[in-house]
C-alpha cells in the first residue's frame, strides 16, 4: 500500500461527517493502511467555504483537528509558490481548489483519494 495518501475536499468532509461507510472499499483501505495522510491547505479552505455557504454543519478546524485525532490527517506543509508552479500546467480545470489540490499530491506522485471523474481523467494517481 502507498506510504503516503492525500484526501480531496470530499473525502475529508465525508470522513468526517458519516465516517469511512461513506467512502469505497478500496478508499477506505488506503486510508487504513497509508503511513501518513495528508491534505492541501486548498482542502480546508474549501471547507470553510463550504461551512460558510451552508454545504456543510462544521467549520474546517473542527473537522481537520477531529480527523487529525482520529486518523492523524494533517495539513501538507510544502511550500504554496512549489505548489502553484505544479499547478501552473494542470490546464485541464479552471476550478483552483482542485488544481492546487492535485498539484499538492503531484509533487510526490502520491495518490488522491476523490471521487471527482475530472481528477480521475487527469490526475493518474486519483484512487477511489
């Protein structure tokens, strides 16, 4: 199994509202056996915005610290001009939280758990 996985936006708030029931199988076994999960700083902004537009019942600090506890997910730390240089030829979408999201995973060709079909298309690493 990969050493290290990181979670899209959706994985993270499912994660943390219904638990690993609401993700795939083969999702929830990466998560299980990755030495490290991580996510980009494009994750809990996206959160929050989803907090702040009703989406969701909970601010991202309260959802990063309760799976940072139950899971030991944390917060890339890469510096953000590496991660929009990746991300400056992820072309593909105009969306920026999934184009920074990617570009964070890209930079070690880690895999991304997602479900969204635009990461699968171009992301090769995207698993669910």
């Amino acid at each position: 199994m990969a050493r290290l996985i990181y979670l899209d936006t959706h994985v993270v708030a499912w994660l943390h509202g219904l638990g690993p029931s609401s993700l795939s199988e083969h999702a929830t076994e990466l998560i299980e056996a990755a030495e490290e999960l991580r996510c980009s700083p494009m994750v809990r902004l996206e959160l929050q915005y989803l907090f702040e537009v009703g989406r969701t019942t909970a601010p991202a600090v309260e959802v990063l610290d309760a799976l940072n506890a139950s899971t030991g997910l944390v917060l890339c730390d890469v510096p953000f001009p590496a991660v929009v240089r990746a991300a400056e030829s992820f072309t593909w979408t105009r969306d920026s939280f999934d184009r920074l999201i990617a570009a964070q995973a890209s930079l070690f060709d880690a895999p991304l758990v997602t479900k969204d079909e635009l990461l699968h298309r171009h992301y090769p690493h995207a698993v669910w």
